[in-house]
C-alpha cells in the first residue's frame, strides 16, 4: 500500500470512522477513496501511530473467591476463573484455559521437569500457554494411553504441545493406561524404557493434574472400566480420579484390583512432587477435588467460578490443614 498519504488525511479517517461513527462506506465518499481502502488507511492510521487503541484493564480473575477457597483448603495458590456469561462445560474449559495459561507459565521454571496429565481441560491450557520455546523443560507423560484411538486431549498430544510452545523434550509412556492382569502390568514397568520414564517423574518439580469422578472418567466413556469394576471402586469409596487413580474421600488410593492394573505416575510420587496443581472445570468434581486436598495430592487449584462455588458449597474439610507458603502468582 502506497506509503505517502498524509498525516492530515489518515486523521481525517479515522476521526470519520472512529469518533463519528460512520460505516467504511460514508468515510469513503468523504475521504474520495474506494470502500475497500478505507480498511487500508485506518491500519496505516495505527502504524503511524495517529490511531491508540486502549483497552481497560480486565482482571479476569475472582480474587475474593480465591482467599475463600484458599483459607478453606489450605493450599498456598488457588486460581479462579471468571465464568463470564459461560453456560456449558466447552465455555467453562475454554475460560480456564485461556486465562490459567498465564498463571500456570509464570510456575513453570527454566529446566523445570514437568509431569503432565491428560484431559480436556489441560487441552485447552496447554493450547495456550505462549508459544516462547525458551524454558528449556522435561516434560514427562503422566499416564499411559486410555486406547488405542489417541486424540487430542490424551496426555501424549498434550505434551509434545507444551515441550513445543515452552520449549524442551518431551517423555512418553509408551504403555497401555490400564492393562488386564497384575502380572503383565509389573512386567512392563520393569522395561528400562518405562523405568526411566517413572524415574524421570521423581524429579519433577511441577505437575498439571485434572480431578474425574466415576461418572465422568474418560476410562468409563471409552469403555476401559465396565460395570463389574465400577461397582468394585464404588464399594472401596471412589469419589475422585487423578491419573488414572481412583481415591476415596480421605484421598487414599482405592485397594481394588483396578490398583494393581494401572500405569501412571504414583499417588505417593504425586505427594513428593513441590507443586502439583489441579486444572478443573465445571462443578462436578467438588468431592474428588477435596479428597485430592485431603490427601495431600494437590498443593495448588486452577478452577472456574462455577466450580468455585459448588466447592464452597460442599461440606468441610474434616481438618483444615495449615495454609502453606503462597506460591509465585
């Protein structure tokens, strides 16, 4: 586009367009030129700086809701999201993952070793995470495959997104989430390539965990756990999942035989672990994310205002833990 209107002439766009508020077509016929080069002259207004768009500050976060949860919980960072006009579960995800991003980036340390989880929620973070390619991480596969269809929100794409968009290599687990027997599970984490994976998830210093339930675990959905070993976990107390790990209400793992049969970072190597942060959308999962409290599985809690809400709503912890060092926010 030809550099030499003048000054005096840009203004006069984009005071038609701007501050009058005329359509492109009415700022046309004042300023004698096509309709279509009017879209050209008001980016050339921005380029020369005549045009200064400002936007008022928006903090998306709900700060009173988050010294509420975090007083109640006991957890040295908690993140709420405002929900806005949000009215579904995609909507709430999306509010999530678009404005927890940049909480969960400032967490991540150069070089850090990053144990990543799966799901839908994380799908939309991860996606939105500055694509910087400067931080140098390890980013290791917390969970193995649910099946054999992989899709987008599985824990493998996820992280080659994140070791993409921060920079560093990312660790598969390249083993079935949920095997048959106890026998073929133990002989797979014996393979030096699986070792290395679980020992690379002792040394992390940060994981992104999502929080089920039984009603909405992805391994129900996708036909891994049938009715008979639903019914098992519901008998040993399952309210929550994490990584592939059913927990009852005091945040211990379940003693059923779906224990015996899973591949995944640990409940134990996730209480190690210095910031383990739970990304949750939605105001179902009240129970489990409690019994993840509980049990010292989470240390920090990236949420909407929606499940905010119902979490405040939900009975009491049975002993309120002392709040610990607030995390970097």
């Amino acid at each position: 586009m030809p550099n030499d209107y003048s000054d005096d002439r840009l203004r006069l766009v984009a005071r038609l367009y701007y501050l009058d508020g005329l359509g492109q077509s009415e700022v046309a016929k004042f300023a004698k030129v096509s309709q279509a080069k009017v879209s050209r002259l008001l980016a050339l207004a921005k380029e020369r700086g005549i045009v200064r768009i400002t936007v008022a500050d928006y903090d998306p976060r709900r700060r009173e809701l988050e010294d509420q949860l975090r007083t109640r919980l006991g957890l040295g960072l908690v993140v709420v999201i405002k929900s806005g006009d949000a009215v579904d579960g995609a909507d709430l995800r999306r509010a999530v993952g678009h404005f927890g991003a940049a909480v969960v980036d400032e967490l991540i340390e150069p070089r850090d070793t990053v144990a990543l989880a799966g799901g839908r929620t994380i799908h939309d973070l991860v996606h939105h995470l500055p694509a910087t390619r400067t931080k140098a991480l390890t980013v290791v596969q917390a969970m193995g495959t649910v099946d054999s269809s992989v899709n987008a929100f599985d824990a493998q794409e996820v992280g080659r997104v994140m070791a993409q968009r921060l920079g560093g290599n990312f660790l598969s687990l390249n083993t079935p989430a949920f095997i048959p027997d106890k026998r073929t599970r133990d002989a797979l984490l014996d393979l030096q390539q699986v070792r290395s994976v679980h020992e690379c998830l002792d040394r992390a210093r940060v994981a992104l965990v999502g929080l089920g339930t039984l009603a909405n675990s992805v391994f129900v959905e996708r036909g891994t756990l049938d009715a008979t070993m639903v019914r098992e976990l519901e008998r040993a107390g399952a309210v929550g999942e994490v990584c592939g790990r059913f927990i009852d209400a005091s945040g211990k793992e379940c003693a059923t035989a779906w224990r015996d049969r899973v591949i995944s970072v640990q409940i134990d190597q996730l209480r190690k672990i210095p910031l383990v942060v739970g990304v949750v959308s939605g105001s179902d999962r009240s129970a489990a994310i409690l019994a993840a409290v509980r049990g010292n599985i989470i240390k920090a809690l990236v949420i909407d205002e929606v499940g905010a809400s119902a979490l405040l709503a939900a009975p009491p912890l049975a002993a309120l833990k002392t709040p610990k060092k607030k995390a970097r926010q």
